[in-house]
C-alpha cells in the first residue's frame, strides 16, 4: 500500500509512468529516463529523492503536458501535504497567513500611506455589504492598490471589494499544499459570497478567478452560483466595443509574463492579455517560455524551500527565490523588448523586485498600466517605493529567524474562524519598530544613489551565478 493510503487528486490509474511531465518542465528539463525515475519515486512515497520536490515552483506545466490527464502537479502537492501534516511548515511560511503577526500584509501596511491605507480599508467594508456585482481584489492586489485606484477603472460598475481575510480564495495554501486549510478557505469563502447576495465576480488576479472557477469547485467541492471572470475580460471588452480609446499608440516592444494560473479558463486569459497589449499599439515579442510552457515568475520558488531536510533555511529560500525572479527576468531581456507585461499582481510586484536588485532597463508594466498609457493618462506609480519596503519585511524576517533558536522550529497552521472574514494579524511592537528602522534605511540616501545601487546590482548577480554553478551540480547529480 501506498505511504499515503491512497491519492487524493493524482490519478495514478492513469498514470503510465512515461515521464514526460518531468521531461517537458521547464525548471527540470531531465532526460526521458530520468524523468521516468522521477515520477516513479514520487509515487513510490520517496518525497525526500525527488528533484521535483525540491525545486517545484508550482507553475503546473506538467499537468498541462501529461498525456494521459493524470495530473502529476497534483502529486507534489500531496506530497507537501503529507510532509507538512507530520513535520509542519517552518517559520517562513508565516509570512503568507493572514492570521499570523508575521504576515506580509501586515507588515506592509506600517508602511503605506494613509490613502492607501483608506483604500484597503473601504475595499474591505464593501465586502460585508450586498452587491450584485463586485470586482474582488486580493492578496498581491492589496499589496500594490495603487494599480486599481485613480485608473481606466474608475469607469468599472461592480463595487472594488475584498480583503485579506478571504486567503486569497486559497491560492497560496493550495500552492503550499495545505490542503486543510484549503478546504476551510473554500467554505469560508462561499459562505461570504452567499452573505453579500454576489452575481458575477471581476477577479483582479487570474489566480483567484482560476481558484474560484476551477480548482476549489473541482478539487475541494466548493459550489459557487455567481459568473467569475478575470477583470483583462473585461478590460478587452472595453477596448473592442469603443468605450475604451486611446490618444496614441505607444510603439514600444513587449513581452508578456503568462502566470501559472492563467493556464485554466483554457488558457483564455493569456490571449486576452495578448490582444490589450495589442491594442495598445505594441510589437508583441514571446519569450522562449511562452503560454502553457510558461516559467513560474519566481515568487512561488519559495515553496519547495519550506520541506525536505533543511527546510525554513532562509538563505537558501532567498537565493532559490533569487535564482528564478532573475531566469525570468533574463528570458524578457533576451527578447529585446522594452516592457514585460503581466496581469498578475504578485507576479508583477516580484518581477519588479529583482529589475531593482540588479538595475534592469526593461520595464514590468501591469494591462492596467499599459491601458493608462495609451488613454494618456498618467497616475503616479510606487511600485520602486513598494518593492523596497518589501525587501525590508524579508531582512526584518530573517533577523527574527537567526536572532532566536524558537523560530527554527515547525507550527502547524491554527484553524480558520469560519464565524466571518477577520481582520489581519498586527506585527508585535518589536517587529513593527524593527522594520520601520530597515525600511527608513533603504530609503535613505545611503542605499538609494548611484553607487550603492550599482554596487546591489552587482553583488546580486554574482551570488545568483555563483547559486546557478551549485544548483547545476546538484541537479547534474
């Protein structure tokens, strides 16, 4: 019998143990026979010889590309769920539940300005009242809500709502593999939805639209009567009914980042970003990685960093985060084009991140940026401020994990208030002070000159390309 007792979403029945999942992935690439041990190892119950386990970034390529419809990511992930039910999830992990002080929201919200501030707050009062129609922001949304408000938007009937409290429609936990607490999301989220009377929900983020429509119905049972549709959809629509002009065409050469979710509906939503780009008056270029072959952005690499032997370990969580963001960012690069656009907030925010660290020319542009541009409109972006300020979370993070032996060990997720949607976990004082103090540093003049940011850039790819020549040879092995 299997270690597991049985396979909840893998069909093993249907599984022939070809390989090609691991043969087509794009982070793995092995050769047939390889990628025949791979699989059957996995299924064996070896989690812990897996190359898969340790380096899935969860961008579900395999599932996409498995002849036999035998979905083999979904096999990782009960994989993470059988390791994090015996030994529990490292301290890091904290760092995307809402419900621990340690969250990334949080601590992102010392930071933001009032207005911001006001944003998130009224977004989250719309989200207690009836609505019909409701465009839901969520997780990575609220992380950069200057991308929503003051845009082609404000013309949007449906009512902005959403909040952290709804775990990002369970993106992140089924992601992590958590399937407990995906399934008390599921309910939690479809109790809310009955409570505001919602019809049809706009979703900001392709990811909580494909978790809505396709994998909580389909993996968790979760029933929604309400349409959903990613808010690009909308955009298009927009855009070819003639509601939506623009003064000029840009004439700018893009490239465009398809985030894993954007795989379901079909694979609709990378086309229907395609055709806003466009629009716009832009040269499209793809990526050698394009569509359904697509490359995780990177921000998901964190995941397989949270099992295995030397889990929560967070030097090599950075340089494995690090390693992906700057593959992606490359393969951009390599195009020659002059923006990357992505409709995912998370994907954007991260791929801003390390253009940053390592002083890239190409610019990451979100549909709505885009759009904005076109129209001749011009808001003031903080995306450079934001991704600072979120440098500052992870340095304020990993000092707590080194400066006390207590937050080296595993936790097991706390269960969900199904009662209502409950507000954010606030940082300790000491967390708040502390990062406050790296946040006003990075700030400051010290970091933010000539020098110091081409000193960063350096220092960065020269870690990332020593990290590469060791992550070769383990992968070689």
């Amino acid at each position: 019998m299997h270690p597991y007792n049985q396979f909840r979403w893998f069909r093993e029945d249907l599984c022939n143990r070809c390989g090609e999942c691991f043969k087509q992935c794009p982070v793995l690439s092995l050769p047939e026979d390889r990628a025949k041990r791979e699989i059957e190892g996995l299924i064996a119950g070896n989690p812990q010889d897996s190359l898969a386990f340790r380096y899935c970034t969860t961008c579900n390529v395999c599932d996409f590309v498995c002849p036999k419809s035998a979905d083999p990511y979904e096999l990782i992930l009960e994989s993470y769920d059988h390791y994090s039910t015996k030994y529990g999830l490292p301290f890091l992990a904290k760092l995307i539940l809402p419900d621990e002080p340690e969250n990334i929201w949080s601590s992102l919200r010392l930071l933001m300005d009032p207005e911001e501030l006001a944003t998130l707050s009224r977004w989250e009062k719309n989200l207690q009242i009836p609505n019909k129609e409701i465009l839901l922001t969520g997780f990575y949304t609220n992380i950069v809500p200057y991308l929503v408000k003051g845009s082609i938007l404000d013309g949007l009937q449906p009512v902005v709502a959403g909040c952290e409290g709804l775990w990002g429609c369970g993106g992140d936990s089924n992601k992590l593999g958590s399937i407990n607490v995906t399934e008390q999301v599921a309910e939690l989220v479809q109790r809310q939805f009955v409570q505001i009377g919602v019809e049809k929900v706009f979703c900001f983020m392709e990811a909580e639209a494909a978790m809505l429509a396709e994998v909580l119905p389909k993996r968790y049972g979760a029933r929604f009567s309400f349409q959903i549709l990613p808010i690009e959809y909308w955009l298009l629509d927009k855009i070819n009914n003639g509601s939506l002009r623009f003064d000029r065409r840009l004439n700018l050469k893009a490239t465009i980042h398809d985030n894993c979710m954007s795989r379901y509906f079909g694979g609709k939503p990378q086309e229907v970003v395609r055709e806003i780009v466009k629009a716009t008056g832009c040269e499209l270029v793809e990526m050698e990685h394009n569509r359904f072959k697509g490359l995780c952005c990177g921000w998901a690499a964190t995941i397989p960093t949270l099992y295995g032997e030397h889990s929560g370990n967070p030097v090599q969580t950075m340089m494995y985060l690090l390693h992906s963001l700057y593959r992606r960012l490359q393969e951009a690069k390599a195009t020659g084009a002059d923006i990357m656009v992505t409709a995912c907030p998370a994907c954007y925010i991260f791929l801003s991140l390390i253009k940053e660290l390592t002083n890239a020319r190409i610019e990451i542009l979100h549909p709505l940026q885009l759009v904005n541009m076109a129209a001749g409109k011009r808001y003031r972006y903080k995306t450079r401020q934001r991704c600072w300020e979120l440098l500052a979370i992870a340095t304020s993070l990993v000092l707590k994990w080194a400066s006390s032996s207590n937050n080296r060990g595993r936790f097991y997720p706390k269960p969900i208030n199904m009662s209502s949607v409950q507000s954010l976990a606030e940082p300790v004082e000491s967390d708040a002070k502390r990062i406050k103090r790296i946040a006003s540093f990075y700030r400051s003049p010290v970091v933010q000159n000539l020098v110091s940011r081409a000193l960063i850039g350096y220092l960065t790819k020269a870690s990332i390309a020593i990290y590469r020549v060791q992550l070769r040879r383990k992968l070689n092995t």
